[in-house]
C-alpha cells in the first residue's frame, strides 16, 4: 500500500493529542486516529495499526503508574485480559474483510455515539 502523508502537520497535532489523552487517562485512538485520517491524508487501516502500537507504548507508561499508586486490581485485569485477547482475535479477522469505506463510517458512527453519550452524560 502506498500512501503520502505530511509529517510537519501531524507530529505536532498526534503530540497535542496524546498529551490531552494522557491528561484524561484515556488511550487517544479516538483523537490520533482521526487527524492522521483527516490531516495527514493517512489511510484509515494505516491509522488504525500504527495507532495500536502508539496504544501499545502509552499504556505500557499508564499501567506502570497506575500500579504504583495502587489502581490496579489483578483479577478484574485477568478478566479483562481473556475478554480482550479472545474480541481482538475476532476483530482482527474481520477487519481484513471488511472495506475501506465501511471501516471509516464504522469509526465515525462510534465516535459520533461517544460524543453524544459524553454530552447526554454532561447534560444530566
């Protein structure tokens, strides 16, 4: 697959972003994601697997931090663990079936429905 992106615009807003996703403690696919999409031109299966990898490093760091101060409870992980090793083997099957096209709607109605929760959520 070849593609071209602009690094000048995206370095800067992927650190923004990872920094905001730090800040609130949450992964930042649904920020990263988007403008390496959106800014950098960067097809969406390219976004999603560098993305896992960028998860894969900040959540390394989280973890760390979140078991010093005693934010971690081993068996809900182990739980947790099985529940997302045996999702992740069916999600990665089905992602090489599906299109390009059904990947970034699929995407944008997730975000679109976060959104609308959070504000819903907020509102109340």
């Amino acid at each position: 697959m070849e593609y071209h992106f602009n690094l000048v615009y995206v370095i800067p807003s992927v650190s923004l972003a990872a920094f905001t996703a730090g800040m609130a403690g949450i992964s930042g696919g649904g920020l990263i994601i988007p403008i390496c999409v959106l800014v950098g031109g960067m097809p969406i299966r390219v976004a999603m697997g560098t993305n896992t990898f960028l998860v894969l490093a900040s959540s390394s760091m989280s973890f760390a931090g979140h078991v010093l101060k005693g934010g971690f409870d081993p068996m809900l992980g182990l739980a947790f663990g099985v529940a997302v090793i045996l999702g992740s083997q069916v999600g990665s099957r089905l992602h090489a079936r599906v299109g390009e096209r059904r990947l970034r709607r699929g995407f944008s109605a997730i975000l679109v429905a976060a959104a609308l929760w959070m504000l819903l959520k907020a509102l109340a």
